[in-house]
C-alpha cells in the first residue's frame, strides 16, 4: 500500500517589520562600536595623526602639513640620531602652552656630547652631518652639553626659529625618553607634498 505524501511543515512566520528593523539598528550598533574601538586602539598604540603647529621644522614640515607617527617604532628597537620624533611639550616649556606635543629631530642620544660651533653642531668633538638641512643653514652656538641617560636632545631643522633643547624652558633643556610619543614617518598633508620623512 502506497502511502500519500505529508505535507511539508508551514514555514516559518517571517520576522516582522518591526523584529527587522530592530536587528538592523543592533547591528548597526555593534558595527559603528566595533570601528571606534579599532580606531581607538590604533591611535593609541599603533598610528597617530599630527598637525604642525609653527615654522620650527621648515623646510622639511611647514606649517598646517599633517603627519603619521608610528607610536610603535620605539617598542622594537632605539631612537636614533636624525629620527623625526613627537615628545610631549615639557611642563617647563611657557611658550605657547596650548599646545601639548612638539615636533623636533633628534640630535643627541644619551651619553653624548653635544655643542654648535662654528655654524655647526658637533657630536663628541665630531661635527654632524645634517644633510636635512637647506644649504646655508647654520646653527648658533651653544653648550657644550651632556646628554644624561634616559634624556634626549631635541633641535628643529630651522634653527633660527626654533624653541628646542637649546631654549625650551629658559636654557638647556634634555627631553625625556618617556616623553616621546612615536617617530613621525610620512607627511601626508597636503597631498601636494606627500611622503616618507
């Protein structure tokens, strides 16, 4: 004997217009948090944008141009001389006190020796060769200097226009490594000026 066939079961109510739109904002909800916290984390630890502030570093950063530092740069390996870097400004430091982070080059590593002579910066009696600065470019004269450990010694590249370790907070002023936020990698800001630092 041949049975008939059951009917299939009745499908399954749809989800109302309401049940859906709900589901919808959730998930909206959980997208827009879930991208916020990602963008949180890499701010904080991985990149962070910065804007320049003052002719300090000219020619190479001019005012308005945007930055990218990499904050976890100096996690893998030191800080070396000639590194773009981005320190918090010193509490010391009354000039323009609104802003909260300086853009400087790193010129004296702990332990060094470090004075301008002649136009130029010598490191351990040894005069540096800074071919990030423009032609005709001099540095006044000052120190000399010793750098102690865990400090660093911060010039801008426009050296008659830049309140560095020289003069930071009334004469000669060492950063503290704890200080440094991150190495500044790419300008890219205004576009027109794109590229690595």
């Amino acid at each position: 004997m041949i049975e008939a066939p059951t009917a299939p079961p009745p499908p399954d109510a749809a989800p109302s217009r309401g049940n859906r739109a709900l589901r919808s904002a959730i998930e909206w909800v959980i997208i827009i948090a879930a991208a916020l916290l990602v963008a949180f984390l890499v701010k904080t630890f991985l990149i962070q944008a910065f804007y320049i502030p003052s002719a300090s570093m000219e020619p190479e950063l001019n005012i308005s141009d945007r930055i990218l530092v990499n904050k976890l740069s100096y996690r893998l390996h030191e800080i070396h001389r000639g590194d773009i870097v981005v320190f918090e400004r010193p509490d010391c430091a009354v000039r323009d006190p609104e802003i909260k982070d300086l853009v400087k080059r790193v010129v004296g590593l702990p332990g060094d020796k470090v004075e301008g002579r002649d136009g130029g910066v010598l490191v351990n009696d040894r005069r540096l060769v800074e071919d990030y600065l423009p032609d005709g470019q001099t540095t006044s004269d000052f120190g000399p200097v010793e750098v102690p450990e865990g400090r660093l010694w911060m010039m801008g590249d426009n050296r008659g226009n830049s309140s560095d370790s020289r003069v930071l907070c009334g004469g000669p002023t060492f950063i503290d490594r704890d200080a440094v936020v991150g190495r500044a990698f790419v300008r890219v800001f205004p576009v027109t000026r794109l590229g690595l630092l």
